[in-house]
C-alpha cells in the first residue's frame, strides 16, 4: 500500500487523542507532533452522529495519524480545534496513497 508521499505534507501539527470523558470532562492523551497537509476552509460535513456541522480545517496526514474523533488539535497557526470526522482512506492495488483525513471545527 502507498502512502501519502511526505513531501506533500507540508505542515506540522500537534494531536491529543481523545480518551473520552471523566468526571472532569474530557480526557485527552499527550500531545504528539505530525506532518500534515492542512487547508484551512469553511465546509459542511456531518458529524459522528449524522449531525450536519461546519468543518473550519482540513487535515490530511499519514495514514497511521492516532486521531479519533474528539481529539484535540493544535494547527500552524496555532489555532486549537477539535476533530469533527476522522476518515482513513485505502484503496489496496490502486495507485492511489493511503492517508489519514480529519475534518476539524
């Protein structure tokens, strides 16, 4: 399976994986660092439970990106966000890279 060559990803963003909710609120991991491709654009996407919501960022990235949905992001700019969609694409015996697609608010 291709990956998503690394020179495309031009960007580096820093990841707290969820890991769920605690009396407290939520839980996250630690941060760990990421090459990404990021575009930051205003979308409609929907959300994990089929809720119709609007995506601020894009991100693609490897496709071993440690990411679930909820996860918190830090973007090059700065801006932290939150992982609306988490999407892993493959396509095994296409030409195509595998990678990693978050959609973020």
């Amino acid at each position: 399976m291709n990956r998503v060559p690394g020179w495309l990803l031009r960007h580096e963003v820093s990841v707290e994986p969820y890991l769920g909710t605690s009396a407290y609120g939520p839980r996250y991991g630690p941060a760990a660092l990421a090459r990404a491709l990021v575009a930051e654009t205003v979308k409609r996407v929907r959300d994990r439970t089929g809720a119709e919501t609007v995506s601020t960022a894009q991100i693609i990235a490897a496709p071993n990106l440690a990411c679930p949905t909820g996860s918190r992001i830090t973007l090059p700019d700065g801006r932290r966000t939150t992982a609306i969609s988490v999407a892993h694409h493959t396509a095994p015996g296409l030409p195509v890279p595998a990678c990693t697609e978050v959609m973020c608010e």
